[in-house]
C-alpha cells in the first residue's frame, strides 16, 4: 500500500485499538508508527498489541513500527484522605515527602530530590498547571507555598517546576524494567522522556546497543539548553507539547517548535509533533478548525510526522482520527506552496556520500524520473535522502526487516525488503522491479538508483545510476 503522501502518522494503541482487527483498520487508514505507551497497561497487555502491530504488517503489506515510550520520571504527587481537596487562592499549602494521605493543608511528593532545587519565589506547577504555587520556605523534605491559582486536586497528579533541573535520573527502576521487555520483543524505537541532559540519552543508547532506534521526548526546558548535545545521541526527536506547554509559555510553544524541527531536520534525523493534535476526537468524530490547522502546520515545517494519544488510545473515534489526519497531511501536500517550503536551507555536511545524496535528489527533478530507489543496510542512506526532502516519491530496498520498520517514521520513504545484492546491473534490475511492482514507476520512465558498495557500510552511498523501466 503507497500511500500519497510523504508525512507520517504515528497511532497510540491502547483500551480503545488495541485489539487486532483495529490495528489492522488504522493500518490500512494510514497509522505508520504504533506508539505503545509504557505509562499505561501490563507487560502482558503489551506484549498482545505488538503481536498484533506484527499481523497488521503483514495484512496491509508495508513495514510498521513499533514506538515503546518509556514512563520516565514523571513526578506525581501522594494521595489524599478523601481523593480530592479543593484549594482556594492565597491559602498555605505544604508540600512534604511524608507518606501519610493528604488533605487541604498538605499532601506528600514522594520525592525528596524536588526540595533540593526549590528557593523562595520558586512556582510550582500542579495537574498540567491549574494549579500555581509559589515558595515562601523550604528545606530538606518540605516547601511551605501560598497557592496563586486554586482548583480541585486529586490524587497523584502532575508536579513540574519551571525552570528547575531536578537531579534525578531519566531512567527509572520501573523504566529498565520495561525497556530490556521492549528489547525482547524487537521493538523498533524507543522513547526516552523528560530527557533534561545529553548523559539521559547516553546511558539509553549504551542500554539499548543498537537493538533498536533510540527517541529524545523533548518536554522538559532544561533540554533546550543542551539540545545539540542531545540530538546529536538521538535517532529521532519528538516535541511533547504537553509538558512542555506546562513549563513554557504558550507563545512560546509554536516558536521553539519550528526551531526544534530545523534542528532535526539540518541533522536528517526525523521529529515528531505530538500532543493534543486533535484532542477533540477523543470524544467528537471531527475535529475543529483550529486542530486541523494545527496539523497542517506541523506539515508545512516538514515535520517527518505527527502523533495522535489518547485521540487513538483511549478515544471514542480512532479509526476517524487516523482518518482525518491522513487526510489533512494529503491535502497539505497538494498545495502548490508547500514544495517550497521543504526546499528550506539547511548546512550540507561537506561529505562525498552527502554530496552524492544530493546530486540524487536534484537529478530526479527532471520530469521523467518517476522515483529515487535507495538501498541500504542501516537505513542512513535512505536518512539522507529523506534530508533532501526531494517530491519525487523515495523506495529504500534494505535486506533487514528491522531497518525497514525504522523507516516507516522517515518523511517520504517507502520501504521494502531487497536481496543483499552486489553486482551495479542487479540493483538495478531489482529497483527497477520494485518501483514497478509497487506502481511508482511506468515503461518510459526514469528511475534514479542510489547504492553503496561494498553493501553493509554505513552511510558509504557510492553509485548513483539513473535506469529506464522498459517497454511491456
């Protein structure tokens, strides 16, 4: 199944399509990436979705992959004697790391690492920030706040601190725990949240060891002052605008999100735009205006994807918000502007195999190259390319199953399994069947071929060769 668009959909799997014959729907719909969130659901329960991701592979016929998203150490707040507690505007409230459940004078954090970094005036931010505290006195194990904004709390919401690193590891007991269970079962990325620091991804990487492709959740603002360090350990990136949205203020959300996705895009590495994308469809079957909007606006930066949560994982409509997204990123695509905007400037590495990626991707501009055929082993190649944003439609061959799942998250790549080939003549033939088969090439005409020999060298693009589909 081609689909006729370059930007990808990344679906969360959950209560609501989870079962098989629903993977299999938002498959053929258009999900590419099924987002399974560690947050959520038994070992077991993850085990069953990602059998059924498997068989919902082989059922449209193209590479899907497997997103495991890590919990991370989202800090949360204990409980409270009667679940819920209702604050008022210039009360006291105590924050403690005592266990003993809560009322509307006090609750417990179950963290002492959070009292080390507050001082006085600091803002503390409740439940997705409906609630505002600020500090008046603190010391180990407490802070005595007066409450700026009250609403209703309950038990174990959100805590997050503007501005504060807290010294606490990305990778929790719980996390490893899941993460060697998402390594047993092949999944093809893996997302690492609330990365604060380059060290969060180098301890995931060396954890990981290339089993799968490795994710920073940017969500969290102390990750911005050392983004560069931290994409350069990344395979991918995604802007979680939730928490992040909580610790930033809204206008400057959108803005660091373009920033973000130049950031990515100047390395060739996909991003994804997640969170609240079509939030109404959790429980409408369309969505507003302004959320379509939205979408098209991830597209038109030359996002390599957007993600639908809890619209697909828990939402009353997921088959519809696969649906609609699909047809808003096709729609985007079709709009005589939009190839302008993906030929944005971006530094080229001064590189032989970058340079030839290049000269690829300027060469399939003439009107009869119907694709640009890349085979590759790792998957850089094809990477590369996608860099180029070039709007002649991408066929990566590899022989690796694996590496062909790891593409599905990549802007316009369309990715099939190849013969570990050798020869300059049998690739050709073999892209030129692919391109043929799938229906991205006709008799008459052009298909450009990039390669690399030896085959299994990492990023060594060496042959760059233009075929002719021949007549029936």
């Amino acid at each position: 199944m081609i689909r006729a668009r370059r930007a990808r959909i990344v679906a969360t799997l959950g209560p609501a399509s989870r079962e098989a014959g629903r993977v299999a729907q938002l498959a053929a719909a258009g999900a590419d990436v099924f987002r399974v969130n560690f947050s959520h659901g038994t070992h077991e329960d993850h085990a069953r979705t990602i059998a059924n991701v498997r068989a919902a592979e082989a059922h449209v016929g193209r590479p899907l992959a497997v997103l495991a998203d890590l919990q991370g150490p989202k800090i949360r707040l204990g409980e409270f004697a009667d679940q819920t507690v209702r604050l008022k505007v210039g009360q006291d409230f105590r924050l403690d790391v005592s266990d003993e459940p809560g009322d509307a004078s006090r609750v417990g954090v179950p963290l002492a690492e959070v009292f080390s970094v507050l001082r006085p005036g600091s803002d503390i931010l409740l439940d997705d920030g409906k609630v505002r505290l600020r500090v008046r006195r603190n010391g180990p194990g407490f802070a005595e706040t007066e409450v700026l904004v009250g609403e209703q709390l309950s038990n174990h919401k959100g805590l997050n601190l503007p501005g504060h690193a807290i010294p606490i590891p990305a990778l929790t007991a719980k996390d490893r725990e899941d993460l060697a269970f998402a390594l047993k079962q092949n999944v093809d990325w893996v997302a690492l949240s609330f990365v604060q620091r380059a060290s969060d991804m180098a301890e995931l990487r060396q954890i990981v060891q290339g089993r799968a492709a490795v994710l920073a959740k940017i969500e969290k603002p102390a990750a911005i002052d050392a983004l560069d360090e931290i994409l350069d350990l990344c395979d991918g990136v995604m802007i979680a605008r939730g928490d992040l949205g909580v610790e930033l203020n809204p206008e400057d959300v959108p803005v660091l999100q373009k920033s973000l996705i130049r950031a990515a895009r100047t390395r060739g590495i996909p991003v994804i735009v997640a969170t609240q994308m079509l939030e109404s469809m959790i429980h409408a079957p369309t969505p507003t205006r302004a959320e379509a909007s939205d979408v098209a606006g991830a597209v038109y930066e030359g996002a390599d994807a957007v993600m639908l949560s809890a619209e697909t994982a828990a939402g009353e409509y997921p088959l519809e918000a696969v649906t609609i997204m699909n047809r808003i990123l096709s729609r985007v695509e079709r709009d005589p502007r939009w190839p302008e905007l993906m030929r944005a400037e971006y530094p080229v590495e001064d590189a032989d195999a970058d340079a030839l990626v290049a000269a690829a991707s300027r060469a399939a501009q003439a009107a009869s190259t119907a694709c640009i055929v890349a085979f590759t082993t790792t998957g850089q190649t094809a990477l590369r390319l996608a860099r180029e944003r070039p709007l002649q439609p991408i066929m990566a061959l590899t022989p690796h199953q694996h590496t062909a799942r790891k593409l599905a998250l990549v802007w316009g790549v369309e990715t099939r399994i190849a013969p570990h080939l050798s020869d300059p003549e049998e690739l050709a033939r073999e892209a030129v069947q692919q391109a043929v088969a799938v229906e991205l090439a006709e008799p008459h005409q052009r298909v450009i071929i990039l390669a690399g020999l030896p085959m299994g060298s990492p990023g060594a693009a060496n042959i760059l060769r233009i075929a002719h589909v021949p007549r029936r």
